[in-house]
C-alpha cells in the first residue's frame, strides 16, 4: 500500500496569538491592563463602600433637616424672584440683587469701603465684624463673576448657616426628645414668618448656627468648644453676648449641682468676652471711642439702651387691636404681629424651663426681651424671634402626636412668610 506525501509542520512562529480563533486588535493590551487593574483595585473600592455606607449609616438622619431647609430656602427664593419680576418690573435688577436690602446694604458697604463712624449720625460702627470680615475675605474667588460677589457671598454665607444650623436643632432635640419632636422643630423654623432673613445678608442664619452649636457643646461639657463659639458670636452682632453669658451661667450651674474641684476647664471662660472686646477696642484705636457702637446705637439709632417705648407700643397694640386690624397702613399691622409674637414666645419661657431647663430659658428671655426694651418701637422684633430655637423645640414638642395642627400652623406660617418676603424684595419696611 503506496503512503501518502509527507505532511509538512508549520512552523511555530507562524501559530497566531490569539487562539480562540478571533482577530487581534489593537486595543487587546490596553483591555488586559484595565481587566488587571480593575482587578488589583477590588479592595479598595471594597473598602471605600464599606466606609460610604457606614458614613451613610451615621449622617443618614441629616437628610430630613437638610431637605427640609434647603426645601424651604429655594421656594422662597423662587417666589421672590417671580413676585419681584412680575409685580415691580421696571425695577426688578436680578433675582439677587433684588435680596440686596436693608442691613445686606451696611454689611456689603463695610466689606467693600470700611466703616464709618460719626457720633450723632446713622453710621456703620454698630455692625459687627464677623460677617463683613467672612464676605471681605470669602469674595474674591467669586469676584470675576458677573455678580455683586459680595452678596452673593452673603446670601451663600446665610445659606449654609441655616442648613447647617438645622442639621444641629435637628441633632439636638432628636437625642432628647425623638424624631417626631426634631423634624416639627425644623419644620416650624423653617416656615417661621420672618424666617426670610435666612436667606438674605443677614446675621440670623450664621448666630443661629453658633448659638445651637454652643449648646450642643454645653450639653456634652465641652467648654472649650462652647466658648470659642461664644467668642465669635460675640463679635457677630451685639446680642452676641448672649451666648456667653449662657456658657457662664451654664458652667456655674453645673459647678453648683455637682460641686466639683474647679478644673482648669474653667479657664476657658476666658475666651466668652474676647469677641466683642476685641471690636470694642478697634473702635477705641480707630476713632478713640470704645463705646462707638452703642453710643451711636443710642444717639442715632435709638436702640441700644434701655428703653420703655417700645414695650409700652406693644402693649398697647396688643389692648387696642383695632388700631393696627382696621388701618390702611401696613406698618401698625407689622408691629401689631410682632407684638403677638412676642407674647406668644414669652408665653412659652415657663415651658422651656420646664422642658429644656434654666439655661435654655435664660437665652430665650435675653432675646425675645431685648428688642422690646431696647427700642423706641416695635421694629424688627420679628427677626429678632426668629433665632429663639427653644421656643420651636417645645412647641414642637407639644405637638409631636398631633401632625395635622402641627403640618397647619406651618403652613400658615409658610404663607406669611412668602408675603413678607414679597414685601423684603419690594423694598417695604420689613428689616
């Protein structure tokens, strides 16, 4: 039997690469070294979700005061900006410039050109520093912008105080008092009437933020933080002084219940007055005046002092409403709301002793009493209100098994406010 021809081997450098039987691409090295480095980075990408969930699993409870607030601040902004254009158009000069009012203007003015100082006229000298130093320094990145950089700057300022500052209320009432208690107290804070100066160039936002900061470090003993916060809201406005004043009585009280050794953490107390001392001693070096601020406060402003005409104003809306519902002019109308209010708040100090104890009630008194007796009339008060957190908290409370009247007192609230926001824009007297 005749064999066939020999078969000839091909040689082994002519065997393609690839033996599954697909043609090489040029891309083949580039998906390998991805496949490999896809695979080499497993456990880090493990473990960065390990620590985004865990990190979740902690925050997860920020969600409700954040959506609240930010929910809140964007309406709001949303219906100024639609009232504004359509109701004042001729003068409508942007949705933000349009929050450019009142004290944003003296703010703004002394962050751009200083301050000024005359002992008998309306000067800046009685603006404290801390906020005009935040929108001199935090400017500049946003100066190329084609926007008033400095209000931009403060309204983000103000709008990162309150959504923090909700975030704390929120922490706050939630270890002592449950969820159902924390989310009414934000609800009720954000949809307050005069809330609106949260949204605007205002000191309310970032005071608030520094004195629910301060008493969450009371609550924990932590004195150093407490008076550090104590010392800047000192120099952010004059009632700053406050939050001193509560770390103080605070410490004592707890000295006085416990009746420990005095520690060195007493030391720290130190540092409460150093905020406003320190602006008291600028003015003292810049025009030799260290009272500037509250001589001019009482001289041209005619606040600052103690005085019995604004109280006696609002007791007498409060007795002769008809004076301020039948009227044509909305200012006795404003003043006669402030006044409820306040009555209200004051309404609620016994609770708030009871609920949150004295040093809560101490803070409350302090700011819902000194606009009334520092003033010839009854003005801003509802502002002043606005950052009487323990009074939110206890209502709040009140009403943790009752959501229907709770959700409707929002919602009133949510209508004032969006009015007197209308009238902020519109440039009326509401400051």
């Amino acid at each position: 039997m005749r064999s066939g021809p020999p078969i000839k081997e091909q040689p082994q450098d002519d065997l393609p690469d690839d033996l599954s039987g697909e043609p090489p691409t040029p891309w083949g090295d580039l998906a390998h070294a991805a496949r490999a480095y896809w695979a080499r980075t497993q456990p880090a990408r493990e473990d960065a979700a390990r620590r985004y969930h865990a990190f979740r699993a902690r925050t997860r409870w920020a969600d409700t005061p954040l959506i609240l607030a930010l929910g809140a601040r964007l309406a709001l902004f949303a219906v100024a900006s639609v009232a504004a254009r359509f109701l004042a158009p001729h003068s409508f000069a942007g949705n933000l410039n349009i929050w450019n009012r009142w004290d944003s203007l003296w703010y703004i003015s002394i962050a751009a050109d200083g301050y000024t100082y005359a002992p008998h006229a309306q000067t800046s000298v009685v603006f404290y520093p801390l906020l005009p130093l935040l929108l001199l320094i935090l400017h500049y990145p946003l100066s190329l912008l084609p926007f008033n950089s400095y209000l931009l700057v403060g309204m983000l300022i103000a709008w990162v105080s309150f959504l923090a500052a909700s975030c704390v209320l929120y922490r706050l009432t939630l270890d002592r008092f449950g969820q159902a208690t924390a989310y009414g107290a934000v609800l009720l804070i954000a949809t307050f009437p005069f809330s609106l100066f949260y949204g605007a160039a205002y000191t309310e936002s970032l005071f608030l933020l520094l004195a629910l900061v301060a008493f969450y470090a009371i609550e924990r003993e932590r004195w150093w933080l407490a008076a550090s916060l104590a010392l800047v809201a000192g120099a952010s406005r004059p009632t700053g002084v406050f939050i001193g004043v509560c770390v103080v009585a605070a410490y004592a009280l707890d000295w006085y219940r416990t009746r420990h050794a005095l520690r060195r953490d007493v030391l720290w107390l130190t540092l409460v007055p150093l905020g406003t001392l320190a602006y008291l001693t600028y003015c003292a070096y810049q025009w030799g005046d260290f009272f500037a601020p509250m001589r001019v406060s009482d001289a041209a402003w005619r606040r600052g002092s103690l005085r019995l005409d604004g109280l006696s104003q609002g007791v007498y809306l409060l007795t002769h409403p008809d004076t301020w519902l039948n009227g044509t002019d909305y200012k006795p109308l404003l003043f006669g709301l402030y006044s409820v209010l306040a009555l209200l708040f004051l309404v609620s100090l016994p609770v708030i002793w009871r609920r949150l104890g004295p040093i809560y009630a101490l803070y409350a008194a302090l700011a819902i009493l000194t606009p009334i007796l520092t003033d010839d009339v009854m003005v801003s008060v509802g502002r002043y209100l606005s950052v009487v957190f323990p009074t939110f908290i206890v209502v709040a409370h009140g009403l943790r098994e009752r959501p229907a009247p709770r959700d409707a007192l929002a919602v009133a609230g949510a209508i004032f406010l969006s009015l007197f926001t209308i009238m902020f824009v519109l440039n009326f007297e509401v400051y």
